[in-house]
C-alpha cells in the first residue's frame, strides 16, 4: 500500500474515510451501505451502463454512477433519498418491461438480483402495455445457456472473457433494445473458466446447463469448502439438496482465487456423492470381509500393525489432519509413505495473477509433502516384503492393475482407510469406512502453502467416521494416547508437531485460510496474521 | 454563392462563399481563392498565440454543445511529454443537418487546413477526420484534398517547410449516429464498437488511445483559417444579438419550406426574418406550426417562439430551445406532431448504443407508445406515462441521446397536446385523410 491521501466523507448519514480514487460504491460498502447495482462487479472493469448505483450527491445537479465516480472530500451522499430510490425505480421497471418474469421457472429464482431488487424497490405493477421482445434460447457451448429475454445487458459476461480470461468470445451484438448477448461465429464458450459468467450474470440469462432446473436455490443447504480437484485450492462453496452436492461455485479469496473457480472445479463433484461407499467396519473372517463395530475393526488393524513396518499409500485429496495421524503410525511403527498426483492439462485464467487449474488434480499433495510422504507415479515402489500395507483413501484409478497387484502381493496384510474397497485391495484384512472431504471438516495446504479450512456439506453414509477420528482410534490402540473430539484438537498436535505448521491456529484461520510458515514469501504475512489476532 | 440556392443578400458567407463553385475543391483552385495562407502564417506562430485568437474571436463549437473553442483548445497541455490528438467530427448524423456536407463537398481543403492550424496549435501532429459512413462524397472530396495536400508537402513531416509534422488522416465510420458522441467516436475511431464512455476522464485528460485528443466539428475548425486570416477581431465583430455568440453560423434548413437548403447568416440573425425572407417561408397556401431549429435533438418551437427568436447561442436558450447543430426542421400545418414525434423516437430507439438501461428501453417504449397513440389506440394515461418515461430518461445515462429521445417528446407533449388528446378521443390520427389547411385545423378542434 502507497500512502494515498484519504479522502473523508458521510454516505448516509455515516462519515466515512477512503483512500482517494475509491469509487462512492465501495465506500460505501467499507461503510456497510450497500448501493444497489448490476453491471458493477469487484473483479471486472468498471462498465457503468446499468444506471442502477445513481446516487444523489448534496450541491451536484445530477444523479451521480456510484460505481464509476471517485469520492471526493467533505462530500454526502445519499443513497436512500426519494431522488436516487425513484432513479432504481425507474431503472428496474425498464428492466422489467421486456422480462418474461418466468421467475417460477426460472433457475436464478431466489438467487436474482432483479428478483431482490424489484421487491425491494420496484413497482407494484407494470405500465408496459405493448408486446414483449422475445428471442430464442441459444447454447453458448461449454457449460452455459443463454436465456436472452431474461437478460439485462449488464455486459458483466462480455467483461469477464474479454478482460479476465481474454478470450473475448462474447459481445454486445445490435443495438437499442434489439442488442442481445452475442458470441462470434464458430467460437465457443470453451474457455476452461469460462463457466463464471454463469455465476456473474446477476439474472436468469446465463444459466449452467449442468444445474439445469436441479433445484430451487431456497432447497439448497450451503457450505464454506476448499474446491478439491486441484492444488489451488480455490474457496469455494459446497451446495447439496437432500445430501446430494449439486453445485460447486466459488468463495471470493483475494489471495486465491478471486472471484472465480474453474469449469473442471466446477463440473467435478459427482466423485463427492458416489454410491459404491464402504458405509461400515469390516474386517477379514473366514476369507471374506464381514461387518463389524468400529471398535472390532480399530482393534484388527492395531492387531495388525503390531511388530511391523506400516507402508502408507496415502491420498493427495486427504486432509492435513487426516495425513498427519497417518505419519504418526507410519513413523511409530518405523515406516514409510508415499502419494500420487494425478496429473492434467494446467489452465491459467490470465487475468488474475497465480491463480490456475493445476497438472496436479489434488488439494492437498503440498500437505503430503509437509507430512514426510514421498511424491512417486509409483507410489508403491517403496512397498516392501513384510509391510502392512495402508491404503489411505487412494484408488491408483489409471495404473496398470496386474502391476498394482505384484506390488501389493508383497504387503504383510492391506488395511483400506478409505471410502471406497478398489478391487487391488480386496484382500484387505481390515476395511475402516471414511468421509469424503464433502462430509468432514478439515484443512488443506494449497500449492503456495495456504492452510484452508473446509466446512462439512453432507452427512456421510452408515457408519461411516472422519478419518481423522478413525486414525486417532487407531492410534490409542497402538498405544499412543491420541484423544481428539474435534479435527482442531488434530490440528493443535499438528502445529505443535510439525514446524512448517508451527504457530497456525484452526480457528485463526478463519475461512481464507493463512499460509504455513517457513514457505517462502508466505513467512511474514502468516506471522503477521497470526501475531495481530487478540 | 450559396448552394442549392445563389446566395440571399441578407446571408453572411464565409464558409459558404464557394458552394456550389466546382473549381474552388481543387488546391490549385483552393489557393488562387487564398487557401493555406491561414496555416503558412499558423506554422510561423506559437502554438499558444493560435489559441489566444481563437479565444479572442468568441469561436464556439458548431456541434451542438457551443463549449468556447480557444477554452477548449487551451486545456491540452503543452509539453506534458505524451502525443496529443485532434480529432475532427465529420460524423454529421443529427436529423436535419448537413452544413458539414456541404463544407466537405465543396471546399475539403478548408477543412484540411482547418485540421492542420488546429492540430499544430494544440500541440498535436495528427487529426483524424472521421467522416460518417454515408457520406461517399465527402469522403471522396476530403481523401482527395489530404491526397493532394501530401502531395504538395502542405501535410507530412515537414509541413510547408515549416519543419514540423501535421498529418492528417480520413477515416469513415460505419453508419451510426452515436459515433457523433465523442467518446463513441474515439472508441470507433480505435476499432471498438461505438459505445460513448463514461466522462471523467475528458477527452482532454484521457481520449483518443488514451492521450489528451481534442474534438472540434467540421464547421469549427473550418472557420479557423478565417480567423487567422482575417484576426479576431473581425470575426467577433460578426455579431448582432449576445456578445457572447459571434461569428456567422451554417444553418441547414428543411421540411415544409419553400427554398430548402443551407444558409449562412451572422449571430444575431431574426429568426422571422430568416424563415420567411431568406428561405421564402412555408410551401403555398399553408402555415408554418411548429420549427425544430437545431437539430432533432432540441425542444421543438411553436412558430410564435420561433418568429420571436433571435439567432444566437442565447436566443434559442431564451425561446426554450437549443441552437444545436444549425439543422432547422419546418413543420406546417398539414403535419400531424404526433406522426413527426413517432418518427423522431423511432430514431432515437433504432440508434441508441444500448449501454444504459434508460436509454435501451426508454426510447422503444416511447417509441412503442407514441406509434399507438398516432394508430388511435392511445389513452390519456399513456401522456402522462410519456412524461414519465422522457424524466426517467433525462439525465440519467452516459450519453445525451436518451435526453435527446425525451427532448421532442416533452416538448410536443406540452405544446401541442390538443393534438395529442384529438388521438386518443377520436380514436384515430385527426390528419390522416383529412384536406390541408382549415381541415386540419377543424379535425383538431373536433
């Protein structure tokens, strides 16, 4: 930060002080006023074509664009007065004039800012008496659809692929109330980010075709989570109806992710609500795995471990809680651990510094690597004659199976903490049933050392346990006394344990997350963080 | 000599003296009639000096707006180490007007060297001509003169031996009235749609490419070289009414009038005078009723404020319209308003960019309203909606156009509502059918 003179004013009623250059519209919401807008938008370009934010400015002649004006010493503003209100009502009832109002259809129901706004300032009724515009639905590939009647030509779409993911793809196509969105010839919605003009549009214009009529938005339970399909970790928020994900959107985190989350993080949370879950404690008898208590199960892996070397395949996609009480049974018992990362195509969004769909398709592989496991594509090449092989969550779906099955012929016995049993693994002596990340709370450490929280979205199925709280059993019978009621009472040993964690604290974390000490640049700002809270 | 008409003895030509004189467009022809002299002298002279005379004269934009030229020019800043840029609007869409036509048709080296004297005195060493899409003439005429004019070494780099650069360019538009918008000029102007921006940053601070650009329209800066020629003084001494408006001004005339045309008169000039002498009036055996005087854009006259008005900057301000661009619109008694005011909205609503909501809307749903009640299906709360919608559309967007849509709709609304409620009572357009003249005025009464 530059010292940049500040500027102090009063925005309804409350004196305000901003940095000079700052927009009357977010001042305003440093003061917690909100003006009423739509073509603005915090990670786009300043359009100032909705007309929607004109706020009243004492000794100016004219109706002032909050978001397009610089605030200026000892002005008042008034963003309530009966001028600036009648403006919005004027505003939304041209919005309104050629609008289908299909809201009982309608996917953004619920979740419109016309929809809002109109309730809360708009009209009783329409005095629009002659036909309406109507225009076709169009497919703009990839995952959106575009609803032209309901659109309100905020342009925020157009500002997104243009400035943001420059692929400008979209544009404003004729003029006066003809213009619709438009999309150049042979060219696609394809961008890997594209999908975010889905969650700009403020109306039912753009709508994602995977969440096509899957819900009303006032069924939707919601929860604060880390996007898990790559190493970003981009915050995001979970969204279930009756258990069930179904929708993935982003959680603006300046230091991550912006705004934004990719159209991979997006599409892919199926994995989160799969049926073919090991829902209870099994253990081996008589060749076959049977159903047990936990506490059977806990007790036949510790029997298992007893007096051998553990060989920990451990997923990326686990959480720092979850990988750290699984270094513990690995170094107690003397053994060793690795991890694979799946690997895909990296895909930048250009218009946001650092912020990427990763090659490496796991949260947490930066986790793992904090934690002493061993980054291999062959993760099990450090499995030797005589270990107890833990398979912690982790399928090697795209490894040859026979090679899979050598390899693992060679373990002791197969404990499987997982939540699904992979046909290599069938052997196992002990199965211990474990939540997705969808349905436990926990950490991950992103790819530049982020420590992130993740809230539960869903009840995991049976009798299914967080795997750190299964781990911690497990340990208390290999003779550690590890008592942990809740994933921060993990995260506190954690910190005391391991020095690239040291001084972070679970609830300090908050929902941004802070970054691991000792990663670099991060150091400073995640010690300042840490010593500034009370 | 005028053009299509010989000149009015009471006319003032100056920009206008060689309409309509073949021989005058060639530089060949353009010089024996004094052409360049204006900017050989400019190129000797501080660019500040320049600027201090155009101040002197009292010379205001002929586009419309009427802002002082000298004032505007003196807010490019010397020396502040980044190009400057001359923009000149030859985008010349306003209903009503084609005096920049007229100028590009007959005399394009006035332009040119009007461009070059402005362009070197506002520290600028390029002027892009942006010439709306329609006129082919125009453009032919100008990319000519520039032709020439390089060839002669008048432009280029060192612009008659002066040793300093002034280039001009021609560019055409495509065909839309908003590209006459500065701000939507400029953006065309770099290849983008013609969308005005939002103002601050003015063109002065943040315009063409982002660098200071200043923009004059046609008939501005091809009065410069008269200016210097002839010194300020001369030229404010053109002035009959309000010292503040001096100079002679190019008035397009058209609609219900029985000579048609362009005409050039002092500041100052009765309007009475103008439209009965000079331009002979309305057509045999009718009467004038309304006169839109500066363009569509600008409330409309009754013919009783139009024979009080005094033509200046002031005496259309104080008969409640604008002088605008200088395009006078007759209408006569065999018009039907409401018809004329559909048809302007209709404009308006076909040309709006469709940033703001407002002016998107707004000027179809005007547009929408007023084609009903001309079919007779109006009722007398669509009036009162009318108005509604024209306050909702006045300055409230980026741009002027949604004002622009309202202006006629206001005005006619207020003026001549009889004919407004003879729609709606009569359920039908009390002109269509019925006989000019006292028909029409018996059908209104009715």
């Amino acid at each position: 930060m530059t010292d940049r003179k500040m500027i102090t004013l009063t925005i309804e009623g409350r004196q305000v002080q901003v940095p000079e250059g700052t927009s009357m519209l977010e001042a305003a919401r440093s003061a917690g006023v909100l003006i009423p807008h739509y073509c603005y938008h915090p990670g786009l370009p300043v359009a100032g074509v909705c007309r929607m934010c004109l706020v009243e400015v004492e000794k100016a002649p004219k109706l002032a664009p909050a978001c397009a004006t610089a605030v200026a010493d000892g002005q008042v503003i008034h963003v309530h007065s009966d001028k600036a209100r009648e403006a919005r009502t004027g505003v939304l009832e041209m919005l309104l004039i050629n609008h289908p109002l299909d809201c009982p259809i309608c996917d953004q129901s619920g979740e419109c800012e016309l929809q809002d706004y109109t309730y809360a300032e708009g009209r009783k009724s329409s005095r629009y008496r002659e036909a309406k515009r109507f225009n076709p639905v169009e497919d703009f590939g990839g995952d959106v659809l575009y609803v032209p009647n309901r659109c309100i030509l905020c342009t925020r779409c157009v500002r997104f692929m243009d400035d943001v993911a420059h692929d400008p793809v979209l544009n404003v196509s004729e003029r006066g109330d003809r213009a619709v969105i438009g999309k150049f010839e042979d060219q696609d919605l394809t961008h890997p980010w594209a999908g975010n003009v889905v969650d700009l549009c403020p109306v039912g214009a753009l709508l994602s075709k995977d969440f096509l009529n899957k819900a009303r938005s006032w069924d939707l339970d919601r929860a604060a989570s880390i996007c898990p399909n790559c190493s970003q970790g981009c915050n995001a928020t979970l969204e279930t109806r009756d258990n069930v994900v179904v929708r993935i959107r982003p959680r603006p985190n300046d230091e991550v992710n912006r705004y934004f989350l990719c159209d991979e993080g997006r599409l892919d949370y199926r994995w989160l609500n799969r049926r073919d879950r090991i829902e209870y404690p099994h253990v081996r008898r008589d060749h076959a795995l049977a159903p047990v208590e936990w506490e059977i199960a806990v007790d036949a892996a510790a029997v298992a471990l007893r007096g051998r070397q553990a060989f920990v395949l451990a997923s990326p996609g686990l959480s720092n809680e979850t990988l750290f009480l699984l270094a513990r049974i690995r170094d107690r018992t003397g053994g060793r651990g690795a991890f694979r990362v799946r690997q895909g195509a990296e895909a930048p969004l250009p218009g946001v510094p650092d912020l990427a769909l990763r090659a490496d398709r796991a949260a947490n592989g930066r986790g793992a690597e904090l934690l002493g496991f061993s980054r291999s594509e062959t993760p099990l090449e450090g499995l030797r004659n005589g270990d107890v092989l833990i398979v912690a969550d982790e399928e090697l779906a795209g490894i040859d199976p026979a090679s899979v099955a050598t390899a693992v012929a060679r373990a002791a016995s197969i404990i499987v903490v997982g939540t699904t049993l992979p046909a290599w693994a069938s052997g196992a002596a002990v199965v211990l049933p474990v939540a997705n990340m969808a349905e436990e709370d926990g950490t991950f450490t992103n790819l530049r050392g982020r420590v992130q929280r993740y809230l539960q979205a869903k009840q995991a199925p049976g009798l299914v346990r967080p795997a750190w709280s299964a781990l911690g059993d497990l340990l208390t019978a290999l003779g550690e006394s590890a008592l942990y009621f809740l994933p921060s009472d993990v995260f506190a040993a954690l910190a005391a344990a391991v020095p690239a964690f040291a001084g972070l604290d679970y609830d300090r974390l908050g929902l941004v997350g802070v970054p691991v000490a000792g990663d670099g640049a991060a150091t400073a700002a995640a010690g300042a963080l840490v010593g500034a809270a009370p | 000599m005028g053009f299509p008409h010989r000149s009015h003895p009471r006319e003032t030509p100056v920009l206008s003296q060689h309409f309509g004189d073949p021989d005058a467009r060639s530089l060949a022809g353009w010089r024996q009639r004094g052409g360049y002299r204006a900017l050989e002298q400019a190129l000797t002279m501080e660019p500040a000096a320049i600027v201090g005379i155009v101040k002197e004269s009292g010379l205001r934009g002929r586009g419309g707006a009427g802002f002082p030229t000298g004032l505007k020019w003196s807010f490019m800043k010397p020396g502040d180490g980044k190009p400057h840029y001359l923009c000149c609007n030859a985008d010349e869409s306003e209903p009503g007007t084609f005096k920049d036509r007229e100028i590009m048709r007959w005399t394009p080296h006035a332009l040119v060297e009007g461009c070059a004297i402005g362009a070197y005195a506002i520290g600028a060493e390029t002027a892009y001509v942006y010439i709306r899409g329609e006129f082919t003439e125009p453009l032919q005429r100008m990319t000519d003169a520039v032709r020439e004019a390089y060839a002669e070494g008048i432009l280029g780099p060192n612009a008659l031996g002066s040793g300093k650069r002034v280039d001009v360019y021609v560019h055409k538009g495509a065909g839309a009235y908003i590209c006459g918008e500065e701000t939507a000029l400029m953006n065309s102007l770099e290849g983008r749609r013609g969308n005005p921006r939002i103002k601050p940053p003015f063109p002065a601070v943040a315009g063409l490419f982002g660098k200071p650009t200043t923009i004059n329209n046609v008939e501005t800066l091809a009065a410069v070289p008269h200016i210097i020629n002839n010194g300020a003084e001369w030229y404010k001494a053109m002035c009959q009414g309000n010292p503040k408006s001096t100079g002679t001004k190019l008035y397009s005339v058209c609609g219900n009038i029985a000579r048609p045309g362009n005409y050039e008169v002092v500041m100052g000039f009765p309007f009475k005078d103008f439209l009965y002498d000079l331009c002979g009036g309305p057509p045999p055996g009718r009467r004038f009723k309304a006169i839109i005087p500066g363009g569509s854009s600008v409330p409309i006259q009754t013919i009783a404020e139009a024979e009080a008005t005094v033509m200046d900057y002031e005496g259309f301000v104080a008969e409640g319209t604008m002088l605008g661009s200088g395009g006078v619109i007759c209408i006569d008694d065999a018009q039907c308003m409401v018809k004329q005011i559909a048809r302007l909205a209709r404009f308006y609503a076909h040309e709006s960019c469709a940033q703001c909501t407002q002016c998107r809307e707004g000027t179809a749903w005007t547009t929408k309203i007023m084609e009903r009640i001309e079919a007779g299906q109006g009722t007398r709360e669509d009036l009162d909606t009318l108005l509604e919608i024209a306050d909702n559309m006045t300055g409230k967007t980026i741009c002027v156009l949604s004002d622009s849509c309202a202006v006629p709709v206001v005005s006619g609304i207020q003026k001549f509502r009889d004919e407004f409620e003879a729609h709606i009572t009569q359920q039908r357009c009390p002109f269509r059918g019925a006989a000019a003249g006292g028909g029409v005025a018996t059908a209104v009464a009715a």
